[in-house]
C-alpha cells in the first residue's frame, strides 16, 4: 500500500520518515553489512545505522505518546530525532547519520514553526552535510560524507516549495555519489563495492522520498557491485569476511564509543588529544551531550581522556579482532558459560547491585530507554547458551520480546520474565539458581518477581489527571503497581503514605532503592516506621544513582 504523502515537514513527516527510513535499513541490513569494508572491515555498518535509526524512532514515539491531546509541533519532532540518534548512534557511520539528523534538526527546529516547505529542508540537507564533515577529524572522499554532499549540492538546485522534488532530487544525487565512491577510495575500489555508509544514507533518503511522495523509490541497482565483479571474475564472494583480504592491515585494534557529558571547551581539547592516539574519530553532539567515537590502540587512554573532559558513560569497546564483533570491555570466553540472567536497570548504582550478582547489565538513563539492538547486544555479550532476560519496565515488554526473540534464531536459548519494576528484578535474582533446571530456575524467579509489589515516588513535570485525581506539576506521586494512588507535596510524607498502602496487605520484605534526588532521611525514617508499625518486616536499602524516580519500593 503507497504511503499517504505529506505537504509539509512538520511533525507527523519527521514521525513518518523515521519509520519507513527504519523498515528501509530493516530491508538493506545485510547487504549493507556484506559490503562494509572501510574504515573497518567488521561487518557491522547496515547494523550499526539500523540501531542508530530504531533509537530515533523511539524518541520520536515518545514525544508523541507524552500529548494526551494535539500532536508536538515540528521542533519537539526533530529535536527528538536527533537526540535519538545522538544516544543509539552505533559505529563510525551511525555516529555521522546521527550528527547528519542532528544538523536538519538545527535548521527544522528554528523559530517553532509547525511547518516548513521546500526551502526550509534544502537548507536542513545543508546544514546536514556541514555539520557531518565538521564532527569528523579528517574528512575522507568517497564516503557517507561524500554522498551527503552531493545530497545536499542536488537539492539546493531545485526551485520552488515542493518537498517531494526536493527530496528526490536529493536522493537522485546521493545515488549518483554513491556510484562514484569506488573511483574515490581505493580500498573500495579493490573490494568492488560502494561505501556501506553512503549506501545507507540512500536508503534513508529514499524514505524521506516515500515519505513526501507517497511511492516507494526503486530498488538500488548496481549499489551492491562486489556481486557484479565476483560473478564476472567467477569468484564467490558473499561474506563480509572475505573483504577484509582486501583492507591493509595494521590498523587500531579497538573501536571506542561513550556518550559524554561536557562543555563544548573540554570537548575541543578531547578532540585534540583524541586525534592523537588514534584514527577515524567522529565527535558529534552539543548543548553539553556528546557522542565520541574512535579506533585506538590504547583503549584505555581513549576512556581517560573522556573522564578528564565530562562524564563518560555508556561506554562501548571493541576489540576488532574478537571473533563477536559485538564484544565490550575484555574480550568474551571461547568457551559458553551455561546460563545467565541480563537485566535492565534504571540507574548506575542498581547496575552496580546488579553486576556484583552475576548479571549482564543494560543502563536506561531517564528519558533514554534501551532498543531491542541493545539488549540482543547485552543477550550476546553475557556469551551463554541460556539466557534469562529481566526488562524491569512495563514500557519495554515489547522491545524484550523483540530482543528476545532475535537472540533466539542465533541459537540462544531465552526466558522473559515480564519485570515491570528493578525491585521486581532484584526478587528474581535473589532465587536464581544456575546449576538447577532451565525451566525450574525460570518458573522460579517469575514467581518470586510476581509476588514482589512495586512502587515509585517521583515528582510531576506538567498538570495531568490520574487515578487519585488532578496533580500539577511539582506534586509528589505514588504510585503502586504503575497507577497513581498518593499526591502529595512531600516526598517522605508520600513515601510512608505509600509504603503503608502497601504493607496493610501483608509483606516481609521491604526494599527500598533511593535515587539521587531522594532526601539524606528518608531511609532512616523508613526502615523506623517499617520496624515501630509492621513486626517481622525486614528491611534493606540500595542507592540508585541517577534512576529517575526519587525512591524504588518493592514489598516481598
């Protein structure tokens, strides 16, 4: 069915492109990893874009479920985008796509208007380019940035209003670039193939075409030219492995990637210091959150140099010449451990508590929940042939089945377990036991997470109605089980009205998970009003960090 074709660019179009520019890489995934062999070789550029994209989705999703009536206006959209992107950027070219989103939305979010026409997204696909070229340390020809270029140079030839023949045009350029990247970079031209990045961003420009237009561009023919070269020499060649005879050796043997929380003067040094202890460096953010992408020899040196500029988290090492390309940190045992539970977790202190248990951990800082590419990478990373997965969030029931089930069609074997809170999670963990029955352990630590009630105490950030009636923003909310039960005006106060709530129906075991912003005294009045009120009642208290809410509460 052809895609119902939108006027303008405003919010519904950024929502739109996104998701068909999504299915677009979802299609073009494997032939763009078959034929990814700059700057590295691994296999992974069709992948990394796809992940890179799925986030912005997301955050685009989100902004649009948080308008209980209207829809966001274009700069919420694009802003979105790009902060997506910014968070999930995967890769040397997922890190570009994602500064390529950030610059349209530069141009698209200024001045609040509901829409834009055909000039405003020729000066979006502008801005998009320069800025791409400005993140990377030393531009490369026959590239992602190339294309980009080209993009950009077609589409500030067109006249006139029309979006679709602005975005056609764009794509048309692109295609055209992209053909030429052989001839521009030798290791291309070795390999028989286009840029994997380049081809990547054709197929996110061909969205943006669909998304205006209403019809779906044709397929690329002659994009994928390592096939025509290896059926006209006689030579099979169908894995990305086998490019990598073609690329010299000799290169960095880590990739390194943190998002980053600086000011733009220490990510100016960052920059220099990085340029010097390693190649392909790719810088891409502002407003005081950086995504920082490099090869290095020296992984650690590159990890410094971030701590010493902001706060590094997130932090992502591969070693390229690990057999799982998506390995973090030391390189993964040959040999499969047997069983393992990964879990997502809402704060650095819970992925501590967490960690320190066995687990596998996945961080979803506020705002910023985990794609189902990110816990199959976590699924892969705890390296085991059975595998139970705790999603700790009611929110991310579908991206865990998502994740879950990809993990499956490579052999491993997965349990979710419908956690809707970490305190849920902590139960589970509590029971688990590897050396006993798959399904036992599982059945196991299910129940002991279903018999565990959860609560949270945050802090209202706009009027809104809910279960125990009207609140405004700044209002203190229990909440139990997920609906709101206590409005109040402060957070201890709140707490204990909750707390209370919940053990009138009985309980052993309280537990208590205390964010940043939770106050110095609230665990200590807790734990006395939990042993002066409730006999037999245990207690134990955990430090979340950053976790988003004020204080986790589950009752056992």
């Amino acid at each position: 069915m052809a895609q119902v074709p939108q006027t303008f660019f405003d919010a519904l179009a950024v929502r739109t492109w996104c998701g068909l520019a999504l299915e677009s890489l979802g299609r073009a995934r494997e032939e763009i990893d078959a034929i990814n062999v700059y700057p590295v070789a691994d296999g992974d550029t069709g992948t990394n874009l796809y992940l890179t994209v799925e986030s912005a989705v997301a955050a685009v999703e989100a902004v649009f479920i948080a308008y209980d009536v209207g829809r966001p206006t274009l700069a919420d959209a694009a802003r979105a985008m790009a902060h997506g992107a910014l968070i999930g950027a995967r890769g040397n070219s997922g890190t570009i796509l994602a500064q390529l989103l950030r610059g349209m939305a530069q141009v698209l979010a200024d001045g609040e208007t509901a829409h834009t026409d055909g000039s405003g997204l020729r000066l979006a696909l502008r801005r998009a380019s320069d800025s791409a070229r400005q993140a990377v340390a030393h531009p490369v020809e026959g590239t992602v940035l190339s294309v980009a270029s080209a993009a950009a140079d077609a589409a500030h030839g067109t006249a006139g209003d029309d979006c679709g023949a602005v975005a056609r045009a764009a794509y048309e350029g692109a295609r055209t670039a992209l053909a030429a990247t052989p001839g521009q970079l030798a290791v291309l031209e070795r390999a028989g193939v286009v840029d994997a990045g380049g081809r990547g961003l054709l197929a996110v420009l061909g969205a943006l075409v669909e998304t205006f237009t209403g019809e779906a561009v044709p397929a690329v023919s002659g994009a994928h030219t390592r096939v025509a070269s290896a059926a006209r020499d006689g030579v099979p060649l169908t894995e990305a492995e086998d490019c990598a005879d073609v690329v010299d050796a000799g290169g960095p043997a880590f990739e390194v990637i943190y998002l980053l929380e600086a000011e733009d003067a220490a990510v100016a040094r960052l920059r220099e210091r990085l340029d010097g202890l390693g190649d392909s460096l790719v810088i891409v953010g502002g407003d005081g959150l950086w995504n920082v992408h490099v090869h290095v020899d020296d992984a650690g040196a590159a990890v410094e140099a971030g701590v010493e500029a902001g706060r590094p988290y997130r932090i992502r090492i591969t070693h390229f010449g690990a057999g799982d390309a998506h390995t973090t940190g030391e390189q993964l045992p040959r040999e499969r451990v047997q069983r393992a539970v990964v879990a997502v977790v809402p704060g650095e202190g819970l992925a501590g508590l967490y960690g320190e248990a066995g687990a596998t951990t996945v961080l979803a800082r506020p705002g910023e929940p985990p794609a189902s590419g990110e816990l199959v990478e976590a699924v892969r990373r705890a390296h085991a042939r059975e595998v139970v997965l705790l999603p700790n969030d009611a929110e991310l029931r579908h991206t865990a089945a998502a994740a879950a089930e990809q993990a499956r069609t490579e052999g491993i074997r997965v349990a979710l377990i419908p956690t809707r809170s970490a305190v849920q999670g902590i139960a589970a963990l509590a029971v688990h036991e590897p050396d006993r029955r798959f399904d036992e352990d599982v059945v196991s630590m299910t129940s002991a997470a279903g018999a565990t009630r959860y609560a949270e105490v945050a802090v209202a950030e706009r009027q809104s109605w809910t279960m125990a009636g009207i609140c405004q923003a700044g209002d203190v909310l229990g909440l139990i089980d997920g609906d709101v039960a206590v409005i109040g005006t402060d957070v201890t106060a709140t707490a204990e009205g909750v707390l209370d709530r919940m053990l009138s129906a009985g309980g052993e075991l309280v537990t208590l998970v205390l964010g940043d912003e939770a106050p110095e005294t609230i665990a200590v009045h807790l734990e006395a009003r939990v042993r002066e009120s409730y006999l037999a009642v245990d207690t134990v208290v955990y430090r979340g960090g950053r976790q988003g809410a004020v204080l986790l509460i589950g009752v056992e």
